[in-house]
C-alpha cells in the first residue's frame, strides 16, 4: 500500500504538520529544503507561496507545480524522530 498525507496543517514559517495514511503524524521545518538553489525553489522561499501548499493525490503541492513524495518525506521525519502513531478518529 502506498503511503499517502491524508492531511496537512499550516503552522506558520515553513512548517507543515502531516499525517500519513498509516496513522503516523509530525511536524516538519521545510526552511532547509525550500533553501536549496534552483528555479523551482525559488517562489517556495516566499512564507506566502509557501503556504499555498496543497494536497494532490496525497502528495504537498504547490502552484508552481513542485511536489513531494509522501514516502521519502515519511522516511525523512521517521530519521529524524519527527513522528509519532495518533489514535484512531
């Protein structure tokens, strides 16, 4: 089964509260990504565009069409501890 962010809240800055489809959920800083050169970084330095994200098909989407990959970013906060298992709703 394929994971996916079943739901995403904006906390301010660069950071996103995530909860996957496994029950898993956490909080992730995305200054240090949003950091990195490149043209599709860019607008994402940008507190406002930042938070345009979206969900798409359980994947954080931006206008820009910039997305991420729900199983690396689980695997990303998994390693750093960012995770912890939400009782049932």
């Amino acid at each position: 089964m394929l994971t996916k962010i079943t739901r995403l809240e904006k906390l301010g800055g660069f950071r996103l509260r995530l909860r996957f489809s496994d029950g898993s959920e956490g909080v992730h800083d995305f200054a240090p990504m949003v950091a990195e050169p490149g043209p599709v970084m860019e607008p994402l330095r940008d507190e406002q565009y930042f938070a345009r994200v979206f969900l798409e098909f359980g994947a954080p989407t931006w206008p820009n069409g910039f997305d991420i990959a729900p199983e690396w970013l689980r695997r990303e906060m998994a390693a750093a501890g960012e995770l912890s298992q939400v009782a049932a709703e």
